[in-house]
C-alpha cells in the first residue's frame, strides 16, 4: 500500500467552503481521476483519507494537508495534476510527496496567518499589536457547545507584527479593495488545546486597544508545519519525506565504481 501526502489550497471564494464541502470535492476528484484508492473495512467502506488540521471555514489557506492511501503505486507528481484538474479552482492541489515517515499530523505543530484589516491604519494596528504582545495573558470569550468558553488568546503566540498593505498574487489582499486605509498583520501561532485561532486574536486586539475593523478581517493560513522555538519560523512538514526519499550523498558515484570494477 502506498500513502501520497498532498498540499491543497483555499483560495478566493472557495475560502468559503466548509471542510464537508471540501471532502465532498476531493472524493468526486479521486473518481475522476480513477485514483486506486484503499478503502475502509466494514459495512460502509469509504476511502482511506486523512485530513489534517483543517482552517476554519470563511478563512483563505495556501497550507492544508491531507493524506490518502493506495491500493496500487503512482508517481506523486503526476497524480497531483490528475488530482487538480479535476478541483474546482480555489481547491487547488499544489504539492505531493510519497508518505516516507510517519506522524504528519505530529508535525503540524503552528501556524502562520495574515489578516488584512481593512479601514485600519498602519500606526493603530502597531499600537495594538504593541499591546496584545506587551500583555501576560489577555483573556477572550468562545462560545462552545457547553456555553462560553474563557481561555487565553495571548500565550500561544509566538510572534505577531503589523505591515503596510502589500499586494500579493494569493492571500487575503487579493480580492479586497486598496484605495483606503489597510493593515496587515502577520501572526504566528502554536497549536494547542484549546486552538488559538486567528479570530480569537483579533478579539484580543479588541481587548486589550480597542481595535475593531469596520469590516470583517479577511484571513489567509500561509503555512503550517513544525515549529523552531531558535529561529521562531514554521517549517515544511513534507520536507522529512523529500529527504527520506532523497538518495544518499555518494550513492551514485558508488554505483558506477561498481559498475566499472565488474567490467574490469
């Protein structure tokens, strides 16, 4: 059996799918593309799919992961191409890799998030951030299915910075107007229990400077993967099985010497 771990985005419009609407999408994908999919045991088999960590719905995301298994080998590459012609545009699958170590999920440990605050300028959202990052805790409310919920927004925060507007081929900014004033904030956030998310922040923000966009932020997931407590940056979680399945250094070499001596 052979596992393929695959990168999708969530672009434009599509941000607004649920992650039911996306499993639907990608199911319809696999059969298009006549993927061998493995599949469950039982009465109700259904295709060996794991997803993992999924952005919340109304939220843009260029790092999503999933991993499927197969019942017969394929070259990552080409079944990614298969895979993303039959996506809807938005949903698109833009990496592959063949699952050479185990514990996807264990290493999708942060994530990075820009928020495009429209009608915010630059000087208010430093002064906010300023606020947020200089406090211990700063206290927020959830609604969960028990009631509200009243957990800390501020401690899994690794680092949060304000920028001017930039605009860029993908994120938040590119569907959004730029003739007035606009904030970005780049956020990068642990993953723990209860989750951080990019929302919760913001109503830090509100807490702690009273910030409050005129209009909804628009939030984009830029990557997630591992996090480096020395250089404060979220690795690629699909880097460890490029490399495993790397050759080694000198393996070539070693092969024609080989050769060469059985020719002599």
């Amino acid at each position: 059996m052979q596992r393929i771990r695959l990168r999708y985005t969530k672009r434009g419009r599509l941000r607004f799918t649920s992650h039911r609407d996306f499993q639907r999408a990608f199911e319809r994908a696999l059969r298009r593309a006549e993927v061998p999919m493995a599949y469950s045991a039982g009465f109700t088999p259904h295709p060996k799919v794991s997803y993992a960590n999924a952005a919340p719905t109304g939220t843009g995301s260029e790092a999503e992961y999933l991993e499927i298994a197969l019942t017969d080998a394929r070259d990552p590459e080409k079944l990614r191409a298969l895979l993303d012609e039959s996506m809807p545009e938005g949903l698109d699958i833009i990496d592959a890799v063949e699952a050479r170590t185990s514990g996807l999920a264990d290493r999708l440990t942060a994530s990075v998030w820009e928020m495009r605050l429209d009608g915010v300028s630059h000087e208010d959202a430093l002064r906010a951030v300023d606020a947020f990052t200089a406090a211990e805790t700063v206290e927020v409310q959830r609604k969960a299915k028990n009631g509200m919920r009243t957990f800390d927004a501020r401690g899994p925060v690794a680092s949060l910075e304000a920028h001017s507007a930039q605009p860029t081929a993908h994120g938040p900014q590119a569907d959004r107007p730029t003739d007035q004033a606009c904030a970005i904030l780049r956020l990068v956030v642990r993953h723990v229990t209860p989750a951080v998310r990019p929302d919760d922040v913001l109503s830090g923000l509100r807490a702690v400077a009273d910030l409050a966009p005129p209009v909804p932020a628009a939030v984009t997931r830029l990557a997630q993967g591992l996090f480096d407590e020395e250089t404060g940056t979220v690795t690629d979680p699909l880097a460890p099985d490029r490399e495993a399945a790397a050759p080694s250094p000198g393996t070539s070499g070693d092969s024609a010497a080989a050769a060469a001596k059985a020719l002599a």
